[in-house]
C-alpha cells in the first residue's frame, strides 16, 4: 500500500533538469477574478424559477474587482449559480450604504425592518437620522420628566419652610408674652401624669373596697344560715377604707423551706473530726 503523502519523488535515470524551461502564462485580460466562499449577504427570489434563497446560504462564488469605487474604497461584485436552476445571480458591495445591492439574476426580499414610515426601503443613514430624531424625543420625555420630580421636590421645601417659619412665630409670640414654651411643656406633662396616678389610685381602693363588700355578704349569708362566726373583726367603713393606703402589688419573694425539715429528718453530725482546728 503506497504512502498517501510522499515524501520522495521518483526521478528517471534519463532525466535532465537543463531541458525544463520556464514559461510565463499571458496576462489575463480584464477586472481581476478570484474564487471564494461566501454567505448570501441577504434573502433574495430568483427570477428565472422563483426559487428562495435565505440570507447565510453558502456559495463558491467568483469575486470580481470593477473599476468603479466610493471615494477610495473600491466595489466588488460576486457571481452565484441559482440552486434550483443554475441561473446566474450577480451583487454588488454598497460601501456608502455598508450594504450589498442586487444586480441582476435575483430581487432582494423585503424586509420589514428595514422599512421606513413611508412603506420604502430604508437605507442605513435614513435608519440612523431616525434613531437619531427617537432619541432626541426620548430626551425630551425624560427632562419633562425631570422638571416634574423638580417642581414636586421644591413645593414639598416651601410647604416645610413655611411650616418652620408658622412654628418660629408661634414661639416667638409666646416669648414676647412672658411664657416659656419648654416650661409650659413639662408643666402640661407634669399634671398629666400627677392625674393619671391619682386616677389610677382611686381605682384601686374602689377595687378593694367592691372585694371588702363582697366578703361582708359572704359572712352575713353564712350567720344567716346558722354558722358560727370565723372571725371577730368589725367590717370597715367606707371612710376608713378611702382613708387606707392603696394595695401594693409588688411581687414578695417567699424564703424557700428545706424539704428535710418538712419531713422530720434530722441532720446527723459529722463523723469526720478536723485535727486542723486543735
């Protein structure tokens, strides 16, 4: 089996390099062309058997240099075959535009994105004077918006000056009358809070007083019924209950009993004797 690259040639016993001479092939006449792959540049129809061709479709191409150029930059134009019919398509590079442009063979497909208010096709400059004209009305929105959140913000600082200055006069005016307004204050809070004790105060004797009813009619329903008497004190007035000082309701922590005295257990001595101490 031979080697499929080769990396020595065979040579004939009778050759001679001196016979090979080297030609020059005649310039070739005319734009320059040259084979290359490439992507259908846009969607196009065939004319000749209506077959569509999406944008992204690979071809083997001839490119083609004209004599025409923008400014500097010179047009090419590419030939394709047609897949359905071999039909010959030809395109142009559009470098003022940054586009291609149909030439013949093909009629390019709308597209939609492309399309301007009008109903026509728009070129790159006219897409991007009316991005530019979109923009300059989205600016305009928002320093409306801006002015809105502005004027918002500056009624809300006069509100609150003109609340500080009413506060200003008030306690200037209050001054000039021989009052202090911080001693006013604490007296109003003072005698609040003087009322509420007393109020508080009051509500407890009465609630002592109705518990001391109420035993003293649990006692007279009980002599009534023939038991004897539990206990020898004289039921309180209403005079001496008002005179009492009120209930506290402090919380009285009990001193905890040892559970061994409760049971009779007494504590044997010590059976160990401390020499240390003698």
């Amino acid at each position: 089996m031979s080697e499929r690259k080769v990396l020595t040639k065979y040579f004939p016993p009778d050759f001679d390099p001196s016979k090979i001479t080297r030609s020059r092939a005649p310039k070739q006449a005319g734009p320059k062309v040259q084979t290359v792959r490439l992507m259908a540049p846009f969607p196009m129809k065939c004319t000749a058997c209506g077959e569509y061709i999406y944008k992204g479709r690979k071809f083997n191409a001839r490119k083609e240099t004209t004599e025409k150029k923008y400014y500097s930059i010179p047009i090419f134009r590419f030939y394709i075959r047609c897949t359905r019919c071999s039909g010959e398509i030809t395109f142009l590079t559009d470098p003022k535009n940054m586009d291609y442009e149909c030439e013949r063979g093909a009629k390019r497909n709308t597209e939609p994105w492309r399309m301007n208010g009008g109903g026509k096709q728009e070129t790159d400059e006219e897409r991007l004077d009316r991005l530019e004209r979109e923009e300059e009305e989205k600016n305009a929105m928002e320093e409306l918006e801006t002015k809105t959140l502005d004027a918002k913000r500056e009624m809300a600082v006069a509100d609150a000056l003109d609340e500080i200055r009413t506060r200003n006069a008030r306690n200037a005016r209050m001054e000039n009358n021989g009052t202090d307004t911080t001693a006013t204050v604490r007296e109003s809070i003072d005698k609040e809070k003087a009322q509420q004790d007393h109020e508080d105060e009051m509500a407890a004797r009465l609630a002592f007083m109705r518990h001391q009813e109420a035993l003293e009619e649990i006692i007279e329903d009980d002599h009534d019924g023939g038991m004897s008497e539990t206990s020898n004190a004289a039921p309180l007035s209403k005079e001496a209950a008002m005179e009492m000082p009120p209930p506290s309701f402090k919380r009285i922590v009990k001193k905890k009993k040892i559970a061994g005295s409760l049971l009779g257990v007494k504590k044997k001595p010590s059976l160990v004797v401390d020499y240390d101490s003698d």
